[in-house]
C-alpha cells in the first residue's frame, strides 16, 4: 500500500472560546496514516486559573484533576514534535487549530503552518440528511464507538474514525459526483477541499441505483412496491390479534375504533369525532380500516396538523400498516410546491457566478443529497434555515410559468408527485394545503381523515385569511426592476441589447414597474396618516384594528388604487413573462438559462401575489366574520405598511370544503371539553353529533404511578406583580425545579417573557451546570426541539408550539413546567373578534370560548410528559388560579385521572424530585385540590 499523507486528528478541552484568555485543559491527538492510527496522546494541562461550573458538566474535567497536570509551556515542544508537517484534522478545526496555533506561539514554539481539515464541513456535504452534526450524534449514527464524549483523547480517536468513514463515503459516489465535489472544494475551509481531491478514486454510476440527468447524479425513481391490492378486513378482535402480533400490542380499545371507522366507511359515512388518548394508538386506529377501503379511485386524505407529523406518518405509520396487511398502499405525501426541489433552476444555479462560501456549501450538499432522496423534499435536509437566497430560487413553484425545457423535466420531483398522487390509494397531506387546496386533488369524493383536528379550524381560517402586503409586493416590483436593468452585471435589458422591439417593451414595463411602486408607497402613506402617530423609540411591530368608522375610512382610501393594482399588475406580468419566452426560446443565442430561473421564481411569486390581490375585496370581506387591523414592522415606518383581513370563525367555510369528501372522521387526543364534543363540532360548523358518531377512548397508561402533578400554592398571579418582579420570581422556581439530572420542559405564554427569564437563568448557577435552550432567543422552535430531543440534563423554556407535537419518550423528558394557564392573549385581533361577535350574539365569551380552549392548550401541555407505557415524570403549575379560581378547578377535572398536590414551592422541590428518583411514593390524598 502507498503511503499516504499523515493525520494529526487533534481535539482541545478549553476553559472557554477566547483564545487570548481562556488555557487548555486537556490536548488530545490521534495520529493516522492509511487509515490506521499508529499512535495517541492524551494530556491534562494545568490552566492556571479556575475551570468554570459549566466546563467541569461538560467535560467531567475537575480542578482536581488538573493540580498536578503539567503547565501547557511545559509541554508545547512534545506536542510541536509530535504534530510535525502533519495534516491536521479536527471537529470544527477553525477552532481547534487557531486556538493550538496561539497557545503554542506564546510558548515560543514555531508558527503552526500545518494543512488542516475540518471534519464538520465534510459530514454536512457528505452525510446531507444528518439531524445533528455533533460529534457525538454522528458518531452514534454511524455506530462508531465513542466511549467518553467532550474529552480529548476520546473525541479526537473518533475523530479519526469519522474522517476516514467520510473519506470512503465520499469514493462510494459517481466519479462524475465526485469531480462536481471537488471543482467547488476550494471553498471548504482551510485545506479540506483539497483533501476531496486527493481522495478521489474512479467509481461507476450504479445504474440500478442511480441516473445521470443533465449535469446532475440522482436516485432512480423506485417502482410501487408490489403486493395485493384487496384484502378481508379483520373483523373479529381474535383476528385483529393474529394481524398485529407480534408487532403491535391488541388494544381493545384501538380495535373499537377501527370497527366503527370500517363500518361507517362502508355504511353510513357519516361525520365521526374519535378522542383516542395518548396510547391508544390513534394513527394505526385509523390507517388499518381505511387500508381495506381507500383506492387510487378513492382515496384516503389524511390531514394532520404540521408537516413533521407528516412526515413521521409516512415513514412509520403508513410503512407498518403495509407490513401488517401485506397491502401495497401506494401513498404520498403532499405539501405545497415550495417544499420542493426545481431540479432545472438547481442545476441552472449552478452555473451561477460570484457565488458565496454559503451558497456554494448548500449547493454541495444538495449535489449528495440528490443520490438519497427520492421525493425531492427540502425537508428531508433537516436545516434548520430555509430562507437563504439559494432556497427561493431553486424551490418548485407547482406552476408551468418559464419552464426551460430540458432533461429534467421527464424526472421533476413536483411532476412526480402529481403523477403519484393520481395513483396514490393514501395521501398524506397538513391541514394548511389541505384548507388552500382541497378542490384540486384529482380525485372526486376521497375519504378524509382529519387528525390534531382541535386545530383545523383555526388553520382553516388562517388559509381563507387575506393580507395586502404592501411592502413585500413594493419589494418585488423593485427586483423585477432588478431583473431588467441589472442582474449581476446585466439583466434582460443587456440581454436584449441589440433586439430594438424587445428593448422596447422592456423599457416599457420598467417604466409601469416604476410607477406602480410610487403608487404604492403613496397609498402607504395616506394609510399611515390616516391610523398612525410617529413615536420616538420605535420597537417591533404594531397592529392597529380597526373600528367600523375608521374601516369605512380606509376602504375608501384603498378603492381606487387597489382597483388600479388589479388591472395593472396582471398586464405588467404578461408583457414580461412573453420578453422572457422569447429570450428563453433564444437561449442559445442569448445563454441566459440561471437568469431565467430566477426570474421565472420572481414571476411566480408575483403571480400569487398578483392571484391573491385579484380575490381581495374588502367590502365583501368587512360583511364577513374577519377583523381588519393595519400592520407595521416598525412604528415610525410608513413603507412597511399593510393591511390584514384576519378571519376568526371558519365553520361554514369547513363545511362547504367537507363537501368534497366522504366520510369525514376527525381525530386526535385532546378533542372534548367536559368530556363532550360540542365546542369541537361548533368550530367544524356543525350541530353536535349524535351519540352514535362520537367515540372517546381512554388512554392505557397507568398516570396513577407514571406521574405526580404538582401546584406551587404559593405561586405569585403574573397579574399582582411588574413583568420583571414576573420573570424574576419564574427564574428563581425554574432554576431550584430544574437544579436535578431531569430533563425538564418549561412552557410559557409569551416569547417576551422567555427572553427575560433566560436572560435572568444565564446569570444563575444552573446556566453553569446544564444546557439552556430557550425559544426565540438561543435558536428557533423546530432547531431548539431537535436539539433537545438529543440532550442530558438540558432546560428548554418553550411557548406556543411546544404545548403539543412534540413527542420526548423515556428519559428525553422527565419535568414539565407550566408557568400559567394557557389562556389566549385577550389583545389578539382575533380573540377580540372572536369576543365581539359571541357578545353580539347573546353568548359568554369567557365560557363559550376563551376557557375551552385553554383547557384544550392544558390537556395538551400535560400530553407532553407521558408519551409511552415507561414514561414517568411530574408536571408542575405555577400558576395559583389553578387552585384558587373556579375555572381553574375545570382545568384540573380535565386531567386523565390526576389530582394536583397543592403545596409551597420549597415543600414540592424535595417531593418532585425524590419521586422522580424513584426514592418516594406519594400518597394520593396528600392536599389535592
């Protein structure tokens, strides 16, 4: 074997990340060759000053451990000797090397002027869908062992092993893949790019697996998975055991539920609402009966209320309903175009110049990903930021506007999907697409199911919702400007240079564009003077409702030039969508291809808006159930101006949507209010059901020994104190609840408040001695949620969609905290609407509305704690009203046969936590309310 280059695999233990006043404490390295480490070195160094709390949690690394470790001056010259010119490789090497290379600068050692390769950039090209790039979870996902995390010696063996596991998965792809890797390595930090060219190796294109397309490698389309198309649905219990085990466990149950779904799916298909506590396997309890019914002629929506439960539905649920009944069930799953991946406007973005390090990055990464992914589905990139340039030009656009012909178009992922979705016997798509786009599936009358149905009708009446979003359709009117005069040096108009007519016509649609966007910001002003007053220390945004007089005001304001808006602005996309086919039909002549795919994104988002302008009718809308309200991003800015129809009650639009559909069933675990479907059926717009199509079904966890549910009695009322005095005291009780080794999900009413508590935690000693993730502030809901979900001992402080969704078995979540009772903020515009129209009526807004829906948030936030039959934890509320007020007391009632403990906070942290220890059985009477 030739002897390849030599790997110094280096990782550091610090006592923080400043290089001029943080020390090392401890050098690991791994020296390699071929693959094969020859030797190690693991050294604890002195720092000479303290080891901060949170170094010492993460590390295991303890003072004493370091009092009698050399000082890093004592041994810089061994580990200058031992790195040599070695290749030096780390996790995240724009740490590691700069830190090493000053350290031993101030020990009088030789500049290090090693090459040096990042092992972090490698896996997020080369392991494209990975949820994490920690060491550790990479480590664990490719089973290589890793005994000692967060030390060095152990991290920088792993390291080695994950540099050349990368190595190999990068010669595993097409030699064609791998030049395209390559030609854009040198934007890879350091020298990383050049060790993907040193390891390149011939390698053919698996034909069975793989296709070459234009200038991409991607995964061959898989046929439908084979198997019978009908089956005898198993309609005893004795049969239903025999079809599930040894896979499932039989829920008498469960098997209720499918009976009366099967039955009114043949029979009566008549409306159900199905309450199926957590346990009670819900999503099974409504795929197997329908898996003997749906068809491609007919098939089974199934609607649920994000896109990761989706997601998490078509790959186990669906996958083990297959493989119970032997059915092949071909099934997608839809969501709307911008998901999507444009493999025309990907490959033309390629071809971009003056692109940065960023772009170039995602581009790569992309590149693997298409050799993974059959459906095409940004999603499955787990990124945790799509808004980046890159994305809004290589999305889908579920439209044919500009299309450049070419190879890609026989395998488009979109096309794919329309096509599938035709022959799709379950389609499983979120309740939002379902609300914009039910009249466009292609099949008459499906089966629905509508699962987390406590939101559809708040999702339905955010869909059917207006905005006229003044300054982002200001904002494309600027770009299609972009677009003409100058794209990067030059746009339609240099492209045309030289073709007088379609000179003409641009110049001409430039000068409309101009005039529009000057319409536009006058009509922002008018509104401004109309509603606004200038403030001097402007922050965030402002919402103004409107009442009938100023409503009336404003749409005379908006007649006319909302009239112009509408007739302009179809006529202006027209004249420069036939520019673009005539430049696009001359491509050859005038190489124009990245610049019309951009363009043609631009012009599909202006047609949207441009479709959503033509529908906008504000008198018809002021007749309606909506509240209109002004918006500004900020205070003292009459250019972010626009104005939003916020509609607050969807039923009847519900029902004329339910009408395309066969045997609607709706679904979920927290449906009922007082044991009763009638808050649900009203929002769905209709009468309450009968008896017959109604079905609650219990959970089968035992919460009597799985949880404890505790109220700290003497919690302050956030209404009897300042917001500060607030967040003070909810810092101090979250960092006592939370001082254990127990997960813990804290839960909030308000982003503003967990702003002020984390920034009250990161001055206390907890910050020191556990992770804090908190909504907002360290990351964003679905990025915080992923890194919990792989955490220890870490605190999340999270609001609105961490009441329900997310699913942290076992371990993953042991400590639920509830600040206060989830009520709506009162101040939203649609809980006013929704308060003025109940009060119009003759009805209590409190009980007919606001308190059943935050007894439905509160059965959702104890939801959170007990997700499988191990399950065990306590649930905590700091919030008095539970126990002092009436309504509170209803909230209590609707747990799943709990009491809450009513007890000082400094009585219930040594019970809490001595229960979850396994070390006290607590009484049920002890105080409960």
């Amino acid at each position: 074997m030739a002897q390849g280059p030599i790997y110094a695999v280096i990782d550091l233990e610090t006592t923080g990340t400043e290089r001029d006043s943080d020390r090392i404490i401890q050098f690991g390295c791994a020296i390699m060759q071929n693959g094969r480490i020859l030797t190690t070195m693991s050294q604890m160094i002195n720092p000479d000053r303290p080891v901060p709390q949170n170094i010492q949690q993460l590390t295991g690394i303890h003072p004493a451990d370091l009092t009698a470790a050399p000082y890093f001056a004592d041994v810089a010259e061994q580990i200058r000797r031992l790195l040599g010119d070695a290749v030096i490789v780390a996790h995240n090497v724009n740490f590691d090397y700069p830190f090493l290379a000053h350290a031993l600068a101030q020990a009088g050692q030789p500049p290090l002027d090693n090459l040096a390769v990042d092992t972090v950039e490698l896996a997020q090209i080369l392991l494209p869908t990975a949820a994490s790039y920690r060491l550790s979870d990479l480590t664990a996902v490719l089973g290589i062992e890793h005994d000692h995390p967060h030390r060095a010696d152990s991290d920088a063996i792993s390291t080695a092993k994950l540099l050349w596991r990368l190595r190999e998965t990068f010669q595993a792809l097409p030699s064609a893949l791998q030049d395209q890797l390559t030609q854009r390595g040198h934007f890879l930090l350091r020298d990383t790019g050049a060790f993907l060219a040193a390891a390149k190796q011939p390698r053919q294109l698996p034909a069975d697996q793989l296709m070459r397309v234009g200038d991409l490698v991607i995964r061959r389309p898989r046929q439908a998975p084979a198997g019978p198309e009908t089956a005898q649905y198993p309609g005893t219990d004795a049969a239903k055991k025999a079809l599930l085990r040894p896979r499932f466990r039989f829920r008498k149950v469960q098997a209720q539920m499918m009976d009366l779904i099967h039955q009114n799916a043949l029979g009566a298909k008549a409306p159900l609402m199905i309450e199926a506590g957590t346990g009670a396997g819900k999503s099974l309890g409504y795929l197997l009966p329908y898996a003997y019914v749906a068809t491609s002629a007919r098939p089974l929506i199934v609607a649920t209320h994000t896109t990761v439960l989706q997601t998490q539905l078509m790959a186990r649920e669906v996958q083990a309903v297959r493989e119970v009944t032997g059915l092949s069930l071909p099934a997608v799953m839809l969501k709307s175009p911008r998901h999507y991946l444009d493999l025309a406007k990907f490959a033309a973005s390629l071809r971009l110049k003056h692109v940065n390090r960023q772009t170039q990055l995602l581009q790569m990464k992309i590149l693997v990903w298409l050799t993974h992914t059959t459906t095409g589905d940004l999603d499955e990139l787990h990124l945790t930021n799509y808004h980046a340039p890159l994305f809004a030009r290589i999305q889908a656009t579920g439209d044919a506007r500009l299309t450049v012909p070419g190879p890609y178009a026989a395998v488009d992922f979109w096309a794919r999907l329309q096509a599938n979705l035709r022959q799709a016997a379950i389609v499983i798509t979120n309740h939002a697409y379902l609300a914009r786009h039910f009249n466009e599936l292609p099949q008459e009358a499906p089966f629905l199911v509508v699962d987390e149905a406590q939101h559809f009708a708040d999702t339905t009446a955010e869909a059917f919702s207006q905005v006229l979003d003044l300054a982002k359709l200001r904002r494309r009117l600027g770009q299609l400007q972009s677009f003409i005069e100058n794209q990067q040096g030059g746009g339609l108009l240099a492209l045309t240079r030289g073709e007088a007519a379609l000179t003409y016509r641009l110049q001409s649609q430039l000068t409309v564009s101009e005039s529009l966007v000057g319409e536009i910001e006058r009509l922002q002003s008018r509104l401004y003077q109309q509603a606004f007053t200038p403030v001097a220390h402007p922050s965030g945004q402002v919402s103004l409702t409107l009442d009938q007089a100023s409503l009336a005001q404003v749409n005379e304001i908006l007649a006319a030039p909302l009239a112009h808006l509408k007739r302009a602005l179809p006529a202006l996309l027209q004249a420069v969508t036939v520019v673009a086919k005539q430049v696009q039909a001359q491509a050859s002549h005038f190489g124009s291809a990245p610049l019309l795919e951009g363009f043609a994104g631009l012009v599909s988002a202006l047609a949207r808006q441009t479709s959503r302008l033509q529908q906008l009718d504000p008198v018809a809308l002021a007749k309606a159930q909506v509240v209109v309200s002004l918006t500004l991003a900020n205070q003292n800015d009459r250019l972010s101006l626009g104005v939003a129809w916020t509609r607050f009650a969807a039923g009847a639009i519900i029902q004329d949507e339910l009408a395309h559909f066969t045997a609607p069933v709706f679904v979920g675990a927290t449906l009922t209010v007082g044991r009763k479907f009638d808050y649900l059926a009203k929002q769905l717009g209709y009468a309450p059901l009968p008896e017959a199509a109604t079905l609650r079904l219990r959970s089968p966890f035992r919460y009597k020994s799985q949880a404890k549910v505790f109220l700290a009695s003497d919690a302050p009322n956030a209404a009897d104190l300042t917001p500060a005095a607030y967040a003070d005291y909810l810092a101090s009780a979250i960092a006592q609840l939370a001082s254990g080794h127990h997960q813990t999900l804290a839960l909030f009413t308000s982003l503003q408040m967990i702003s002020a508590v984390y920034e009250r935690l990161a001055k206390l000693p907890i910050a020191g001695e556990r992770e804090l993730l908190a909504q907002g502030v360290t990351g964003t809901a679905s990025r915080i949620a992923k890194r919990f979900a792989v955490g220890e001992q870490t605190l999340l402080l999270g609001a609105a969609s961490f009441f329900e969704g997310v699913d942290y078995p076992d371990k993953q979540l042991e400590q639920v905290i509830l600040t206060r009772l989830p009520f709506d903020n009162p101040q939203q515009p649609a809980v006013r609407a929704r308060e003025q129209a109940l009060t119009a009526a003759g009805a209590d807004p409190f009980t007919a509305d606001m308190l059943p829906r935050a007894i439905l948030r509160f059965r959702q936030s104890f939801g959170r704690l007990i997700r499988t039959e191990r399950d065990r934890g306590v649930f905590i509320v700091l919030d008095p009203r539970l126990g002092t007020t009436a309504y509170g007391r209803q909230m209590a009632k609707s747990l799943p046969n709990l009491k809450p403990m009513s007890l000082p906070l400094q009585e219930l942290i040594p019970l809490a936590t001595a229960w979850l220890d396994h070390t006290l059985l607590l009484k049920e009477n002890h105080d409960a309310l």
